[in-house]
C-alpha cells in the first residue's frame, strides 16, 4: 500500500488538524508529507458527502462553521468560498418549541404576559442586556441573591431551576450520562442563557459553511505536489514500513501509549439517518428533545447547506459510552480524573523525543471546536516548525 518514498513528516489523521499541518509544512516549507487515516475518507469528524438521495449529509453528525478569529477565517478562505449561514437551533419544551441558547424570546413564548415581562425585567436589571449567563452560573447566583427583594429573589430561583430542568438536565444527562454538576461548568457553559433577542446559536464574527462542504475543503488544503495521502491505512501499519524524520500524531494519546496508563474515557453516538421524501421535515437546522425520546437532537442538513432538492435527509443522536473498537471516540469527557490520566499521557510526550508531535481533538483530549483545531495546527506550525 505505502511507496518506498521518504517522507519529511508522516501525519497520522486526515482530519482538520492533520490536514492544515500537512498543506503548511508542504507549501511555506517544501515538506514531503505522507497523510493517512484508517477511515476510507479524509476531513475526520467533519466528514461530509452525498448520501444515496443526492443529499448532502454530514456523517458525523451537525457541523457549523464559526469563529471570531480573523487569521483562522483568512487562511481558511485561501481554500475554499463559503455559503453564509447563521445557525439557529430550537428545543422542545413542554410541547412547544423554542430557542436554545433560552433567551428572552423563550420568556414570552412559554409563559404568561405579565410573568414573562416581569422575568425578563429582572434579567436585564440583573445581568444587562446582550450578556451572557451559564446554567450554573444563575442557579449559583438565584441561590445566593441576597441583595435581591423576596420576590425577585423567589423569581430569579424558579427561572434558573425552569431552565434547568427543561433545556440542560435531561439533554445533558441523555448526552453525558452525567449531570451538568458532575461535568462542571465548561460544558453547559458552551450554550448560556442569552439576556438578549438574539436567538442565533453562535454570536461569532464569521459563521459559514465552506460552499461545496467539509470534505472539499479538507480535499483542497492537502491538493498539493509534496503532499500523499492514504486513506483505510493506519498507523502501526505505517509505523513499520513507511521511512520519515518527524511524526505529527492526531489520534487518541492513549491509543498510540498503548493504553499504558489506562483508558482515556469518551462519549460515543450513534447516528440514524433517515431520507423523507418531503421538501423539508422540521423547522430549523436542528431540534434539540432535552426531556423526550432517547435521541437527543434531530439534524435537518437543508437548512444549513441550503441544497435545493426534492426530499431530505435527517440524522437522529443516539448517545452512547465509547466502546473502543465498536464505535468512534467523539467527546472527550471533562472530568477531574479524565484530566489527571491526561496528564499522565502529557509527561510520556515530553518523553517520546523531539520527532513526535501531538495536537488534534484526540491528541491533545480537548472539546475543540473546527475553529480551534485549525488555530491549534497553526500555532504549532509556527512555534514548532516555522520559527
Ligand atoms: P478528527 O476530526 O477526529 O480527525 C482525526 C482523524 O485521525 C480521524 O479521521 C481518525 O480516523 C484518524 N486517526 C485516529 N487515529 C488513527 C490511527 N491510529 N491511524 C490512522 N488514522 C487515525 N466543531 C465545530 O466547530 N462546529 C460544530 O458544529 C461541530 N459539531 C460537532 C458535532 C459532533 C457530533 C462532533 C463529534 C464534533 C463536532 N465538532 C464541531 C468538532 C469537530 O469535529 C472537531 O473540532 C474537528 O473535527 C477536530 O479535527 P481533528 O483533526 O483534530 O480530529
Ligand atoms: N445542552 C443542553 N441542552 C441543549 C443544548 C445543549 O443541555 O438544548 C448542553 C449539553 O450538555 C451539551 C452541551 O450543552 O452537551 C454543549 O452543547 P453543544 O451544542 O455545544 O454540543 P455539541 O454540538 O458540541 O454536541
């Protein structure tokens, strides 16, 4: 399968990161670069395709481009236009839905007028408008409210434990297997209470999706002459036949230990698509069910895309534990322990010498978003190879 070609670099993963690393240390540096993925595609979780319908789907499950980095937009630009597109997500609750992240609009819809005015009222003296409050956060706060009146105070309480229990408990519990306490604030804190109209699901600068999807962006960053990939190929394969000076590793950092330490823990998910021969089958994007159903959002890939076709395609979340060899490893699981045995993997890399190089969502044990694993790739270009 491999050439007998010396490489410069060998990248393990056709993700993002691998991807970015690989057309940097090509064009600015005139690197050969060997990249492979033990997946028959490339762009990792971001993989997107046709599906047998002529929809175009995203395989791993709803990927929305957003950042406010400008360097990050500019570099990515270089490969790809993009199809303008502002994410709006709703949630089901009590029936009705409305949008997450719960802003003022949910306020007005859920309860009566004089309720919903007074509750937004106390929301504005309290936080100010367009601020951002996490579930924790304003329960911790509805808690201690001393300076409140009775009444606000009693307000404030029952508003954060209304949020509570219809968007966060029963989606976080169904997507983690854990509460929000237990995962602790970095997780809920990613979608906070909006004091705001804004019912967009990310206020970043830049929000888009690259115009021909994921798979063409990652396709264009590695079409370079310095640049072989090979895909369904892994890397103890590779390890021992193919011959190059330096090793960018962005798959699991226990994986490539050999689980020296124990396993890294991570939540897996199941996803079922179904096509509907219909235009259109939800109203959004995306629909989030925090307290029904086993799934935990429906993903309509139109909305976002913007393709013009007849019927539809949909992908139902199933969350599940990762189990490894039968499913993928998505979401690193933040947790104090998950950390320490991280830490544990992190001094091994101190010692694997100066021609291994780790970074990715898997590599590094991080809840990157897009925007940050191509940010993290070039940092470690310019700091590590560049400089
Ligand atoms: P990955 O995409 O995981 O790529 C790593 C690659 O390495 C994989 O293809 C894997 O097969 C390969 N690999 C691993 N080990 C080996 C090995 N031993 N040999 C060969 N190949 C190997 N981000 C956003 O910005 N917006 C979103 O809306 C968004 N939605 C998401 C939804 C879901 C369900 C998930 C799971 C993630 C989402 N993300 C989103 C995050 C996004 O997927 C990641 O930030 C991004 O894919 C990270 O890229 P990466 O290259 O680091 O990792
Ligand atoms: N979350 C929730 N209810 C929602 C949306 C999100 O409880 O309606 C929580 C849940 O714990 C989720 C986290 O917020 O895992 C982060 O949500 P995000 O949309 O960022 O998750 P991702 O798209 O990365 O799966």
């Amino acid at each position: 399968m491999f050439t007998s070609k010396r490489y410069d670099f060998l990248i393990v993963g056709a993700g993002l990161t691998g991807a970015v690393l690989a057309e940097r240390l090509a064009s600015q540096l005139g690197r050969r670069v060997l990249i492979i993925d033990r997946r028959a595609h490339i762009a990792g979780n971001a993989h997107d395709r046709l599906d047998d319908f002529g929809v175009m789907i995203h395989q791993y499950g709803p990927h929305l481009f957003h950042t406010n980095s400008s360097d990050v937009w500019a570099y990515l630009s270089a490969f790809t236009a993009w199809h303008p597109y502002e994410h709006r997500v709703l949630a089901e609750i009590d029936g009705q839905c409305v949008p997450v992240p719960f802003n003022i609009s949910c306020l007005h819809s859920l309860f009566p007028k004089a309720q919903a005015t007074r509750l937004e009222s106390l929301l504005v003296r309290r936080y100010g408008m367009e601020r951002k409050v996490p579930i924790l956060k304003l329960r911790d706060d509805a808690r201690e409210a001393q300076d409140l009146s009775k009444e606000d105070r009693e307000d404030l309480r029952w508003l954060a434990d209304f949020i509570y229990d219809k968007v966060f408990h029963g989606y976080t519990t169904k997507q983690w297997g854990l509460t929000p306490e237990e995962l602790g604030p970095s997780i809920t804190g990613r979608v906070p209470i909006h004091v705001s109209q804004d019912d967009r699901y990310f206020q970043d600068t830049y929000q888009a999706l690259p115009q021909n999807g994921y798979t063409a962006l990652v396709r264009s960053l590695l079409q370079h002459e310095n640049i072989d990939l090979e895909t369904s190929a892994s890397f103890v394969d590779a390890e021992s036949t193919v011959s190059f000076d330096h090793l960018i590793y962005t798959g699991p950092i226990d994986e490539y230990f050999d689980y020296s330490h124990g396993e890294l823990p991570y939540r897996s998910l199941r996803f079922d698509f179904e096509h509907i021969t219909e235009p259109f089958y939800q109203q959004a994007t995306q629909v989030n069910f925090p307290n029904t159903h086993d799934y935990t959002r429906i993903t309509e890939f139109k909305h976002a895309t913007g393709q013009q076709s007849d019927g539809t395609t949909i992908a139902r979340e199933y969350p599940q534990a990762h189990v490894r060899g039968e499913n993928e490893p998505y979401y690193p699981i933040p947790l104090d322990t998950s950390r320490r045995l991280y830490d544990k993997y992190a001094q091994e890399v101190g010692k694997a010498g100066r021609h291994v190089t780790f970074a990715g969502r898997l590599a590094d044990y991080k809840y990157y978003n897009m925007d940050q694993a191509v940010g993290r790739a070039l940092a470690v270009f310019r700091k590590q190879f560049a400089a």
